[in-house]
C-alpha cells in the first residue's frame, strides 16, 4: 500500500509514512489551534508526490505522521479483500467517505476483526456490535482534538482498526503487542486508559471541565455499556455532569443483556420508523433551544408552573422514551433515544446534531446494538471458536484442563451440603463457565452483582449479619475497588465474609489490567483478616473447608487462574487446617525456601534444579501470610544459613510480614540472611504466563539462580539462566 496524504483547507495534514518499523506506533505531533467546526466532507486524498502533498509539510496549525500500515497481503494471505478499509488508514479518511461506503466499510471490518480474531479465545461479539456506532463516532469528531474514551475494552477493536493500528491486531494481548484495551502509551486516539470499566464518564467530565476553565473548545465523548451501568461511580459521575452542566456527549450502548434472565425474557424496546422520527427531532438544536426557552418562561410565571411543565415533561418524555429513560434526566443529562446502533444513518444525523449544540449541557444518546449482528455464517465460526463467551483464560493451555476454580466449585459443593446456611457472592466483569455450576445448583443462594463490587462486600457482610455463611468471590484485580467496605464494613466489625480471591498474581495474556498483584499486601494490613493461599489444588479444598468454619472474624485465600498442578481429579473431602500453621515440605540445609500460595511450586522446581548441582535446599509451604507461623519461621531461620521467601505478589506483602516478625525477634542479628523474592515495582505487560514468570523473577530458574549466587556460585546460575 503506497503512502498517502490527506490536506484540507483548515491546515490539517494527515501524512502516513511506509512502515510499522517496530511494534509499536510512533506518533509525532504539533498542534496550535483547531477550529470546532470544520467542514471535512471537502477533503481530499491526495498521493505522495502531489504539489498538495509537498507543500503540506509546511503546515503551521496541525501536523501529524501516522505509521501507515504495511502490506496487508503479506500478513494475511487468506482475508477477505477490503478495498474500502485498505483506503483508512487514520479517522481522518472517514471524512470523504458517503454513508453507502461507510456501511461497505462496516462489513468489511467485521470480515476483518473475524478472521484476526478468531484465534483468540475472548468473545468478538461485543466490537462486532459496535462497528457502526464507532464508524459513525469517528466521521463525526475529529479524534484526536475530540476525546473519545471507552469503558469497556472488548468494544474497542475496531476503534483500534481506525486509528492505525490494524497491522498489530493479530498480535492484540500477546508480548510486545497491542493491549486488549485502551492505552494512552499506545496511541494518542485513546484518550484515557480503560481499566474494568465504569471510568469513563468521570475522566470524561474532568476532561470537559478542564477544557472550559482552558477556554477550548474540544467536544468529549464517551461510550458506555449495559454493565459499565451495574457500577456506583456511573451514576456518582453522571450526577456531578448534571451538576456542573458543561458539554459533553455519554453514548449508553445497550446490548440489551442483563444479569437477570427474567428481565431479558421482557419485550424488548422496539426501534420503528416513528422512533427514528423522534429521535433526530430531540437532538436538533432548534427542539433543544424550543425546551430551554420553554424552561425559562415557566421560572419567570411561577414556581409552581414551573414545576407542573417539568412534571409534565418528563412524563411525555418517559411516555416516548423506554422504560428507565427518565432516570439520566433526574441525573440532570438530556436523554435522546433509542437509537438503532447498526443504523449509519440515523447515528451520524444524531451525533451530528448533538456535536454542533453549544452551551447545552451533558447529554446521554441511548444506542441500541445486537451482540449477534452479523452475517450468519461469520457467527456461526464465532460461536465455534469461542464456545465460552466473555471469559479469557489465557493462563490455561488450549487443551481442556481441570482448572483451580473447577476445584472450587467442588469444594463449594461438598460444604454447601454440610453447611446448609453457605450463600454465594459473584462480584466482577465476566464470570467463569466454572462458577454457572454453582449459579444453576444453588439458584436461591447464588447472587451475581456484576461489576457492583463493593455492594457485593457490604451485601455479603449483611448477609454475615443475618446469620449465613457467606462466600464473596471477586477477582483480585476487582477487589481493590471494594477495599473501603472490606474495611469498614466486614474487618473493624470483625464480621465473617470468606473471600475467595480468584485470579491472584500474573494472568497472562490479559495483562497488567486483570493482573491480581496487591491483594496479599492489602488484604494482609487488616487487623482482624486471616490471610492464606494454597500451594495446590488440594490445598484449595483444605482452605475452602477452613473458611466455612471460620466465623469470628473475616477471612481469604487467593488462586491462581489457570491450570491446577496436577492432572488427576480425584477430589478429596476437605480438611480444616490449624490457623496459622505451614508445612515443610522438602528437608535440606543451608538454604531454605518459603514459599507463599502458587510460588512453592516454583519453589520445589528450583529444588529440583539444584539437587542436580549437589545442592540440598529445604522447601517450606507458608500457608498462612496472616497469622504467620512464627514457629516455623524460628525453625527456619535457626537451621539455615539463608531464608529466601517467594510469593507472586507486590512489594509489602508476605514478605514484609516475614521481615517484620524476624527484624523484631533478632533472627537477622544472627547468622542468617534473608532475601525476598517478589513482583517487580511495575506493571508486567502482556504475554505467556511463563514469559511473564521469567519477566518478572518468579520461574524456577531464578529462584535456583538466587540460591546459588548465595552461595558464591555465580557462574553456574549465569549459566542456569542461559
């Protein structure tokens, strides 16, 4: 694909040079001013070596350089031509295109997304969904001026497409590749980072309130989702958009999916021809000025006229409007919808509309998209590839394997039937296939709230109150949320919630993102909070049965996601275990090993590696973090001449504790020494879960390497770690 340049008469160059060079888009850029309304529609795209081109170079106002994709050909030997899509290779191409092309465009990068995609094991259905939306989001503004943020990474993809970085999809969530989400380290089209969702709105309005104190004059748009609606901070943020009353844009897609399979058996809200009608009749700006003109008569007759016309209002609003649409009005945002999401036409017209308003205060457009809207035979391959919707599991191997949340499911099963009064909590973005078993078994005590993480702490802890024995399960990475009612509401009360942290430590392919790397440091702080892990999936069930009989204080255990240790599936009843009590699990001398959860597997390869070297090393499974086993810790430090702890976890966390207990009791005074072996103090990127391991100092190899640079043998760990 040759070089192309796009120029247009406000000075705004658009120049893509001929190669990806490394992987990772480099971006230059010099911006002076950018008038709000631009007419794009008379840009042209003009080759390289055209007296326009040259003379580009020398714009003043705008200038930007976008690494132009290489020859797709070359990549995909097997795709689908894509003439349309082969001609964008920035937003800004979007500009010329007519709304039939742009519904060629539309077809064309969902052939696209399906066949990169379809290796990858995470659902395409929701950017699949949103590929007219984010056509339409991106002829209309002009990103990256106009800020376009996300909340949920799974709808970006195509996003992605459009600004530039289609060569490295198929290396979406892979080492040095792209992040399944959005990155401000990734390209300057994503406005802001997206995390777990619900963010969004708030950064959205931080951005807008920044752009009215600076006097600019940049629109902000955000896109939400059904889910992104079951978090508290939506609304928090909403209310305060209401509040402050300054512009911005909040784009509500709704798949219409829900937690509730009664409220999705509802009749649907329908999309006609007459809710087309009205919908671009709310968003003209002379509808807009009508109602606020209206406003202001009804303040200067009266109060009470005033407030019968509002009443009135909101009625013939909510009377036009889906059930619940009055809601974002109480919240002070101006609702237009539905709108049909897969409608290019309606969607422009509509965003077009609402972009050109001045002074008009935020607004929420409500989308209404179909997760399966594709062609029949492209969903069919979809549902083939991904039989498991939503759920990532990158740490496991594409072989079907027994996994540790299929162990806790058993466990779970096996003391529900002893203990009668154990109810469940589901709290996060996606839940495991794992956890549906418990769902259908145990209907009238399993509860999922979704991305409502705290109500799920606070709801558990009532649920203590009224004398059941709760279970909360929530991924580390979600938990953090929740961290100010795991305080005040469950461990100052001394109330007993059982924690049950799922996807602890490194995750793959899913990145720093879902990444579970602080729950043993945040969790380990607490006063009244027993902190343990399991080393194996028997342990697992141990700690399980632990739990439930714990019920004076709170308690946790954390797993790792992926694959349990070993490849039988006997399931054994579970044992309680003794409080704060570890285990030695190999014997040996002068150096001994304590490793904390998933890490006394690591452990025990090191031994292994080292045992070929002539080097007995003790192997030691803490179990506990809190209460730590100060005997055995005593033992360890008196028989050894080095105590090396290991934990897939942040600096502060077990290790700090074992520091704290041998610093205070004059262990370190003596003759050992002691070295942690933890996380690095930053965030681990995207790739294999042993990648990640060897990236981060964890793998087998490096804990023996450690070992024998102790002990004075540092060329034969240069040579392990060859």
């Amino acid at each position: 694909m040759g070089s192309a340049v796009a120029q247009c008469p406000h000075g705004i160059t658009s120049h893509s040079t001929g190669n990806l060079g490394q992987n990772k888009l480099g971006y230059s850029s010099r911006c002076s001013k950018f008038p709000c309304q631009l007419d794009f529609a008379r840009f042209g795209l003009l080759h390289q070596g055209s007296s326009a081109a040259s003379s580009s170079d020398h714009s003043t106002e705008f200038g930007r350089r976008i690494n132009a994709v290489p020859d797709m050909d070359d990549m995909f030997w097997d795709k689908v031509p894509t003439p349309l899509l082969d001609m964008v290779e920035n937003p800004i191409h979007l500009k010329n295109l007519s709304v039939q092309e742009l519904k060629g465009l539309a077809s064309e990068i969902r052939s696209e997304l399906s066949c990169i995609m379809s290796e990858k094991p995470n659902s395409l259905k929701a950017s699949l969904a949103v590929v007219e939306l984010t056509i339409a989001i991106h002829h209309v503004f002009h990103a990256p001026v106009d800020k376009i943020l996300w909340d949920v990474g799974e709808q970006t993809y195509a996003h992605k497409i459009l600004t530039g970085r289609r060569a490295l999809m198929r290396m979406m969530r892979q080492k040095n590749g792209l992040s399944g989400f959005t990155s401000r380290f990734e390209s300057e089209y994503d406005s802001f980072g997206t995390g777990h969702g619900c963010n969004s709105v708030s950064a959205g309005l931080g951005m807008a309130i920044a752009r009215d104190i600076k006097g600019k004059r940049d629109r902000v748009v955000t896109v939400i989702s059904n889910a992104t609606t079951l978090a508290g901070q939506v609304y928090e943020a909403m209310s305060n958009a209401g509040y402050l009353d300054s512009n911005m844009i909040v784009i509500l897609n709704d798949s219409r999916r829900s937690l509730h399979p009664k409220i999705e058996q509802e009749p649907k809200t329908s999309i006609t021809a007459l809710s087309s009608t009205l919908i671009k009749i709310q968003s003209s700006k002379s509808f807009r000025k009508f109602r606020e003109a209206a406003k202001g008569i009804t303040k200067r007759i009266g109060r009470g006229m005033h407030e019968l016309a509002a009443k009135f209002d909101e009625y013939a609003r909510g009377m036009i409007g889906p059930q619940g649409s009055t809601l974002f009005e109480e919240l002070g945002l101006y609702y237009i919808g539905p709108v049909d999401g897969h409608n290019l036409e309606d969607l422009i017209c509509v965003l077009q509309q609402v972009s050109s308003l001045d002074s008009m205060g935020p607004v929420l457009i409500h989308v209404i998209t179909e997760d399966n809207h594709q062609d029949a035979e492209c969903n069919e391959k979809i549902e083939s590839d991904n039989p498991q919707e939503g759920y990532d599991d990158s740490v496991s191997s594409s072989v079907q394997t027994r996994t540790y949340s299929d162990c806790l499911v058993d466990s779970l099963l096996m003391e529900a039937e002893k203990h009668k009064d154990i109810v469940l909590v589901h709290a996060g973005m996606e839940m495991e296939p794992s956890f549906q078993v418990l769902q259908e078994t145990f209907a009238d005590r399993f509860f999922d709230v979704g991305m409502a993480e705290q109500h799920a702490v606070t709801f558990s802890a009532g649920l203590s109150r009224g004398g059941l024995r709760p279970f909360c399960i929530i991924p580390s990475t979600f938990l953090q949320r929740a961290y100010d009612q795991v305080v005040h509401d469950v461990d100052r009360q001394k109330i007993p919630v059982r924690f049950v942290i799922t996807s602890a430590g490194l995750v793959g392919n899913s990145g720093p993102v879902y990444c579970g790397a602080f729950d043993v440091t945040f969790m380990s702080c607490l006063p009244n909070m027993i902190v343990m892990a399991p080393s194996d999936e028997d342990e697992l069930v141990d700690m399980v049965a632990t739990a439930a009989q714990i019920d004076d204080r709170p308690v946790c255990f954390r797993y790792p996601r992926g694959a349990i240790v070993r490849t039988d599936h006997f399931m054994h009843p579970g044992i309680p275990l003794e409080i704060g009590k570890g285990r030695v699990l190999v014997e040996g001398k002068e150096v001994a090993l304590l490793g904390y959860g998933a890490m006394v597997q690591n452990c025990l390869k090191a031994q292994a590696l080292l045992s070929r070297l002539g080097i007995e090393v003790t192997v030691a499974d803490a179990r506990f973090c809190k209460p730590l086993d100060t005997e055995l810790l005593t033992l360890l430090c008196e028989n050894h001449k080095f105590l090396i702890t290991v934990e897939e976890g942040s600096i502060g966390g077990f290790a700090s504790h074992v520091a704290q207990f041998i610093a205070l009791n004059g262990h370190l005074d003596g003759t050992v020494k002691w070295r942690p072996i933890v996380l690095p103090d930053s965030y681990i990127e995207n790739g294999l879960p042993e990648e990640q391991l060897a990236r981060a100092g964890l793998s087998g190899h490096h804990i023996a390497a450690t070992v024998l640079r102790l002990l004075g043998r540092v060329r034969e760990a240069l040579l392990l770690m060859c």
